[in-house]
C-alpha cells in the first residue's frame, strides 16, 4: 500500500476502501479445506493426556511424581517425635494463645 492511500490515522482513504468494498471475495480452493481437516485430526491425534500434553510428557511427569513421593515416603517413616517436644510445642501454642488475649484487651 502506498502512503498517500492511508489517511493519518492509519485508516484506507473512503474512495480505496469503496473499491475493496466491490471487489468479489476470493475462495479458498476445495483441496484447501480437505487438507486443513486432515492435518487438523491428525494434530488431534498426536496430543493425549491431561491439558492437551503429549503422551512422553504426561508419562514423564507422572515417573517424576512418583519417584518424589516414594522418596518423601520414606524419609518421613523414620521421624519420631519425643514426648518432650510435644510438650514443649503444646507450651508454645498456650503462650502464643496467652499473648494474643492480652493484645487484643481479653
């Protein structure tokens, strides 16, 4: 498009976008629309899983998740809490709950 056939605003000037106006709208070919469908579910058919990922990144996901929770399982089976730290968490919190009430004018 040239410059002068544009007003400043960026826009066509009345008389080209008249003509545009009368020009016959071009048809894709039927071939067109046959392929686009075709690729269309052949792209479909690639993608699978949870939100539209590939199979290999589902499935990799999935190993990964796994393998994090079998290796957290195992390191909290060997967690003791004593008594006394119990105590002392349950001492905390009547603290805490104490100090609350007495800022708060209770």
């Amino acid at each position: 498009m040239k410059r002068q056939e544009m007003n400043q605003d960026g826009e066509f000037s009345p008389e080209l976008e008249d003509l545009l106006g009368r020009m016959p709208r071009v048809k894709a070919p039927a071939w067109f629309a046959t392929k686009t469908l075709a690729r269309m579910r052949s792209e479909r058919e690639k993608v699978w899983g949870w939100f539209g990922l590939p199979r290999w990144a589902v499935f990799g996901v999935g190993v990964a998740v796994l393998a994090v929770g079998l290796l957290r399982w195992e390191s909290h089976q060997n967690v003791r809490v004593s008594d006394a730290e119990v105590f002392a968490a349950l001492n905390a919190l009547v603290e805490d709950e104490k100090e609350s009430r007495w800022w708060a004018g209770l």
